[in-house]
C-alpha cells in the first residue's frame, strides 16, 4: 500500500504538500498539483482513514451494542442508526452479543479500544455493561436506551410502557 511519502517521492515535492493536495487546504499551483495527482493515480495512493484518525483525535465511528437482536424493534432501532449515521459522514460498529455477559463486556471493550465516538448501548436488564470500563472513558458520549443502569452523566432513551399501556386502555374504553 503506498503511502504520502511514496507519493511525494515520486512526485518529487515535500509530503506537506501532497498533503496539502490531497486535502486540498492551501493553495499548490496547478503544475505541482498535477504531479501529485499523477503520482496519486499512479500509486493507487488513498489517505489512511487510521492516520487521520489520530490526527484529528476522531474516528466518525459509532459503536452500537445490542444485546437481543432477536427483537424486531431492536432491528428497526439499528437499521435507523446506521441511516442516521450514514447521512452525516459517520460509520457504525454494530456489536450483538447474543445475550452473553462475556461477550458483551469483549464487544464493549473492542469498541473503546477502536476509540469510537461515542457509544449506543441497547442492552436487557440481565446483562449490564462494565462500569469500570465506561468509567475509563469519561469524555466519551453515551447513549443508553430502553434501559439504564448506572447513575452518570450518560444520555438515556427510555420508553414508558406502563403510561403507554394506561393511554391504550384509556382510548379504548372511552
């Protein structure tokens, strides 16, 4: 895989300015830019998505973990995140763990170490993340729904289903 120093090597000009090219930022005169873009072409060169990661300290990764994707509105909630991701220039990392505590804490501490953005956990009662591992990530923004079970500055996304119920039979009995 060929990487900025190839490319500013064979387009014989510094790796600033074929990142300034291939960023497009600064101005380089039409002639070098053609040089670079041919070296580009040549090389087969793309940026790396990691190199940039680090760089700008953001990944535009999701990470999502769910742990009863057997639920039919659990598969509408995910196919809607990953639209919303999308339209804003964002990937998602869905995790399902089956309903495996152990799972769920490997699949959870993946998607930290990949240094996603920010998290969405959709998870059962039964199976709750680890709070020593969310705890060492204190900036990151997460998302809890359908459930909560830590006491934090965490988002939470809840239904009231017993309102919803109570609302049910309202209009139905009226």
């Amino acid at each position: 895989m060929a990487t900025m120093k190839d490319v500013a090597r064979l387009a014989g000009v510094s790796t600033s300015t074929v990142s300034h090219v291939v960023n497009n930022n600064r101005f380089v005169s039409d002639s070098v830019r053609d040089k670079v873009m041919a070296a580009v072409e040549q090389l087969n060169y793309a940026p790396s998505a990691l190199a940039r990661s680090l760089k700008l300290n953001q990944t535009r990764t999701i990470g999502m973990l769910v742990t009863a994707s057997n639920n039919p509105f659990y598969a509408e909630v995910v196919r809607g995140v990953e639209r919303s991701c999308y339209e804003r220039g964002y990937s998602l990392i869905l995790c399902n763990t089956e309903e495996d505590a152990a799972r769920m804490n490997r699949s959870m501490e993946t998607l930290l170490q990949k240094r996603v953005d920010g998290l969405l956990l959709m998870c059962t009662e039964n199976h709750r993340p680890s709070q020593d591992a969310l705890s060492r990530y204190p900036s990151l923004p997460i998302v809890m729904m359908d459930w909560a079970p830590f006491e934090g500055a965490n988002d939470i996304i809840q239904d009231n289903s017993l309102l919803g119920g109570e609302m049910a039979t309202d209009h139905l009995i009226a």
